[in-house]
C-alpha cells in the first residue's frame, strides 16, 4: 500500500453556544480540518485537525511531497519524514503528523479488515467512560448563558441526565478564583456521590493555586488540573495541597515525561493524540506511565468524530486508564461523520468495532459545514468576543465580572 493523495476541507461545525475559557473562547463553532489520505489500492483513511479556529488546509496538502508513495504501515519512519526532531526545531509538525498518523492507521485497519484497537494491541475495554465537560458559555441560539452556580449546576444536571456523566470537569479560569470555587463548591453540594475536576488552564498565580487547592481538599476530586503553568509551579502547588494534580500543557512529550519522572509535579497525565503527534505515542507514553505509577486520562483538545474515535480507540487499549476521558463533543450540535454524532449510554461511548477508525464522513455534513467555514472563516481561540482588547497573561489578574450578563455573538 502506498499514499497517493492527500487531501484537506476546513469545516465549521456548530456548538451549542460559545465556549469561554481563559484565553477567550471557541466562538460558538469549532474550525477543524478533515483530513483524508489515499493509497494506491483505492482505500481512503481519515484523519482530523484542530488549530485554534483556524484552517490548517495549506500545511496538510503541503505534506504530500514528503509522502508520496510512502506506506501507511510505516508509521515510525513516517515519524522522521515529518517530525524529525531537530528539524522540527525549524518546522514544527508534531500536530500535521498526528492527523496523517491517524489516516495511516485507519488505512492500516481498512486494508486489514480489522478495527484500530486491534492494530494498537487490542481492546481491554468496549466502552469508555468520560467526564462532563462544563464550561462557562454565552448565550447561543435556543441556549441561554451559563455564568452562575445555580446556571452551571442546572447544565450538569441536564447533561447528567442525557448522557449519564458521573464525573464533572469545571473549564475555569475566567472569573476570579473565589467565584469559580463557589461554582466548584456548588457542583459538589448538587452530585456528593459523583467525581469532580478543575481546570484554570494554569492561569493561577502560585498563591491562587495554593489557596484553591487547599480550599477543595475533601472534596471528591479525581484531580486539579493545571492550576498553575509549568512544571516546578505544579510541583509546588502537589507538594503543600492534598488533591492530585493533572497536566495537558507541560507534560506534552517524551522529554517533559522524563522529567516529571525523575522529578514529579504532575500525578496524572492527560495524553491527546493531537498533542503527541498520533494515537501510539500516546499508548507508548502511557506503558511509561504504568511503569512509574502515573495515573493517565484522555485529554480533548477539541473534536469531531474523527479525533473522538482516535480518542475512543486510545482509551480502549489502555490497560491503566483509571479516570474518565475528557471531550468537548456534547457540547457539538452535529458532527460530519456518518449516522451524526455517536451516543453517550451511561456516560460512555462504545468504542467503534468497524475497521480502521471505524467511522466515515458523510458527503452532504462535510459539503454542509465545508460552506459554512467559507461563510464565517475561522475565529481567534485566543481572543474574548466578550472583552474587545483583552488578551490572557498568565498568571492572570484580569478576569472577566462574573456580574455582566453578556451575549456578544447574539
Ligand atoms: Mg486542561
């Protein structure tokens, strides 16, 4: 089998309402680019990319010269093809390989007749469990904003309900600390018998990760999540504070992991298949983890159907996958994929048997939201609709007035 072909379609797909987060927000759409690999025999893989609202069509279709007539079964010389090192100390590719690798291995799995999982050792488990994921939300149409405790609270109960969550992951770090632990605080009171998570996306000054670190101690928490940036930070928040903490912004490769081995700041480590570059640097990354007793979870760097199944297919073959996956997919309206969006049964999605990723595109979804990207173009992810002029430092000191009700998109 040999790559031909391989080509990219930005497409817009809509949410419920847009998403705030401390460096802005997802404007009421995620921009995600389908990508999709062809081999000599006719057999087309699919891959997916993210790219903060942005297109990443340009670099993908720029891959081909580099990949023409390479084989999908080769996936660690496709690693040194495009995302050599050093070289990528020019040209960082770690996120265009990780969309090609999930193509090859979906190629690998059609050619074979045989569904990912098995491709990647095998399936320990059929479904995967995932957390709710709560964000702050302006309003979007038929959505009112989620801003308050009671708002937050009536959100998770509603999801809880139609999906069966158990777990619950507050997106925070946009209004002052004090107001987001009041919100944690109420989303405990509301579920004692479920699991919480925090995540400020390490905009905390240490003294603020300290504080609420300290102030959620006791309660059920599965961990806190990057309350401040960087490695030594987290090790000084995991040494004075009784919760365990998680990172999915500075454990991020194999060097950063060696490194909180030898030295530990972070407990539990999300790996994303985006991130990493592919699904089997993140299944490699966890065998290291089971080796030194780290606690691994599935983190969502934002997705369609395409990455949820790379996500689906990770946290399948997983043997020491022991807390819930994070995904923003709830949160979508429709996906591209064929059938629409996968269900949630008891806060779990059933990991797809067909072979390869085991999901399709629909023709007429992709031509759908491939029209409306070109209607609406991408968005900056880094920017607050809300907050004209503002930008996120970290640590942050400007957080948004958890008073003004606002609807900037409406
Ligand atoms: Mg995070």
């Amino acid at each position: 089998m040999k790559i031909v072909d391989i080509r990219a379609t930005t497409v817009a797909v809509p949410l419920e309402a847009p998403l705030r987060h401390s460096n802005g927000a997802h404007w009421g759409r995620f921009v995600r680019t389908i990508v999709e690999v062809e081999a000599d025999n006719g057999l087309v893989g699919l891959g997916e990319m993210g790219g903060g609202g942005e297109s990443a069509e340009a670099a993908i279709r720029a891959l081909l010269p580099y990949l023409a007539g390479h084989d999908p079964f080769q996936l660690e010389t496709l690693r040194f093809k495009i995302a050599n090192p050093t070289a990528s100390l020019y040209n960082n590719r770690t996120q265009l390989l990780a969309a090609i690798e999930f193509a090859c291995v979906d190629l690998i799995g059609l050619h074979l007749g045989v569904p990912a999982h098995d491709v990647l050792g095998g399936r320990v488990r059929d479904a995967v469990p995932f957390a709710s994921y709560l964000f702050f939300r302006y309003p979007g149409a038929g959505f009112d904003e989620i801003r308050t405790p009671d708002q937050l609270v009536e959100h998770a109960r509603g999801l809880r309900e139609a999906h069966g969550f158990t777990v619950h992951k507050l997106k925070g770090g946009v209004f002052p600390p004090d107001y987001e632990l009041e919100c944690y605080r109420a989303l405990a009171d509301a579920f004692p018998g479920d699991r919480l998570r925090y995540d400020p996306n390490a905009v905390l000054s240490p003294a603020e990760g300290l504080r609420f670190g300290r102030a959620i101690e006791g309660l059920s928490n599965d961990y806190l999540e990057d309350p401040v940036y960087g490695l030594e930070g987290l090790r000084q928040i995991r040494e004075q504070v009784r919760v365990p903490i998680a990172t999915n912004t500075v454990v991020v490769n194999f060097e950063q992991l060696a490194t909180n081995v030898l030295r530990r700041s972070a407990d539990v480590i999300l790996l994303d298949t985006t991130f990493w570059g592919g699904i089997r640097p993140c299944v490699k990354a966890a065998g290291v983890c089971e080796t030194f007793q780290l606690g691994v979870a599935v983190h969502s760097s934002g997705e369609l159907g395409i990455q949820l199944a790379t996500m689906l297919h990770l946290g399948a073959v997983l043997p020491n996958l022991t807390y819930a996956a994070d995904a923003h997919y709830h949160q979508l309206r429709d996906d591209v994929i064929e059938g629409g969006k996968l269900p949630y049964a008891d806060g779990r999605i059933a990991v797809p048997t067909g072979p390869g990723l085991g999901v399709r595109l629909d023709a007429d979804r992709v031509a759908e939201y491939a029209e409306l990207y070109r209607e609406l173009g991408g968005y900056p992810y880094d920017r607050d609709p809300g907050r004209p002029g503002w930008y996120a430092q970290v640590p942050n000191e400007r957080f948004a007035d958890p008073a003004l009700a606002l609807d900037p998109l409406g």
